[in-house]
C-alpha cells in the first residue's frame, strides 16, 4: 500500500477491515470494520511493524472504542 500510484476507490480487505484509498493517485486510506468507518491513514508514515500493531489493536477494540479512536 505505500508504493504504487493508487486509483480513487481502490479497496483492500484484511479480514474484516476494509481500506479504501481516499484520494486519486495517493496514499490516504479510509478504514472501515464491518460497516463502522472510523479512521483515515497514510500508511506511507508506518513500518511494517508500526502497521502490524495498529491491525492488531483495531482487531481487539470494541466499536465503542473505534469510534473514540481509543484503540
């Protein structure tokens, strides 16, 4: 996801998270569990391991949590 030249709308899954490229050519991802959007991400600013932890803390929260962004 950090490299490419991403078309608007272009979508990838990870189980049930869903990240939704927001801008033509770039690299500002919506991220969305089940049908709850509650972040956006420029995933250029992450490592790997950075990427990694932020999937697995948004796997554990709750969607009151999400929505918080208290994650």
């Amino acid at each position: 996801m950090q490299k490419g030249n991403w078309c608007l709308g272009k979508a990838f899954y990870l189980g049930n998270i869903a990240f939704i490229n927001q801008v033509d050519g770039g690299d500002e991802w919506l991220v969305i569990r089940n049908a709850l959007p509650f972040e956006s991400i420029t995933v250029k600013y992450f490592s790997f391991d950075e990427f990694t932890e932020f999937y697995k803390r948004i796997i554990k929260a709750s969607d009151e949590q999400l929505k918080k962004l208290e994650y």
